[in-house]
C-alpha cells in the first residue's frame, strides 16, 4: 500500500512554482507514484486562488500548466468521502488539510503552516504524521 499524502498549498507552491530544490524528495515520489497524493475541490479552489494573484505573476498558461502538474500527481477525493476530524486547526482555512488526511488515514499532511504543525501530537494519536521536513516519506 502506498503512503496517503496531503500537500498544502505552500508545499505545492515550492514544489510547482519555486521549484524549491528541498521539495525533490517529494517530485521524487510523486514521478514514481510511490504515494497516494490527494486533493479535494476545496483544496483545488485554494491552490488556483493563490496561483492566480498578482504576487505571483504568473500567466494564464502558467497557471493551467502548475493546476494539471497537480491534478497529474494527485487524485481527487470528492467532498462526500471528506470526514471531518475530530480536532480543529486554529486557522480555518487549513482545516481542509486537516479533514483530508483525517479521511484518508494513516496519512502524512506536509504542511509549513505554524497553525498546522502545532496538532501534530494530537494528529498522530489520530493516525496522521505532520511533518515540515519534505524528506519526511524517504524511507517509504
């Protein structure tokens, strides 16, 4: 079985538009489809919102290509097989990251997000692995 996984939105944004050369463990696994990579329409709403502001300044062809890299690496999980967890991010704009690898675990949620990685006790008691290291899955 392959290990579940969930990016937020900052890790795709180093692994797709910095092309963050810390993030090549993670390219590295996804190529090989050695982990099961999801993403909601949620998360996929998120993840265009923030590609598509002026900061960026990235293309509409540039946005397409980063949206379908994703999409290529990661498979959808609808919102009806969303469960939500049983504990709550203190930003709740994370806690879609949170319910998704609620739904799907034993899961690792890779996450920057101060917020985020404050659960990870809680998190592992519940089958789920926070982690901020993008080498975190290595010996899978």
């Amino acid at each position: 079985m392959k290990p579940h996984l969930v990016l937020d939105t900052n890790v795709i944004l180093d692994l797709l538009v910095f092309k963050d050369p810390s993030t090549e463990p993670i390219r590295l696994l996804l190529d090989a489809q050695q982990v099961d990579a999801v993403r909601t329409p949620a998360s996929m709403a998120e993840l265009i919102d923030v590609i598509g502001r002026p900061a960026f300044k990235l293309s509409q062809e540039e946005q397409e290509t980063i949206r379908e890299a994703w999409e290529s690496s990661s498979r959808l999980l609808e919102d009806a097989a969303i469960e939500p967890a049983p504990f709550t991010c203190r930003d709740p704009d994370d806690q879609v990251f949170i319910n998704m690898a609620y739904s799907i675990r034993p899961a690792f949620l890779l996450s920057k997000d101060l917020r985020v990685l404050e659960l990870q006790a809680i998190a592992k008691r519940h089958g789920i692995e926070i982690s901020k290291q993008y080498d975190c899955l290595g010996a899978t």
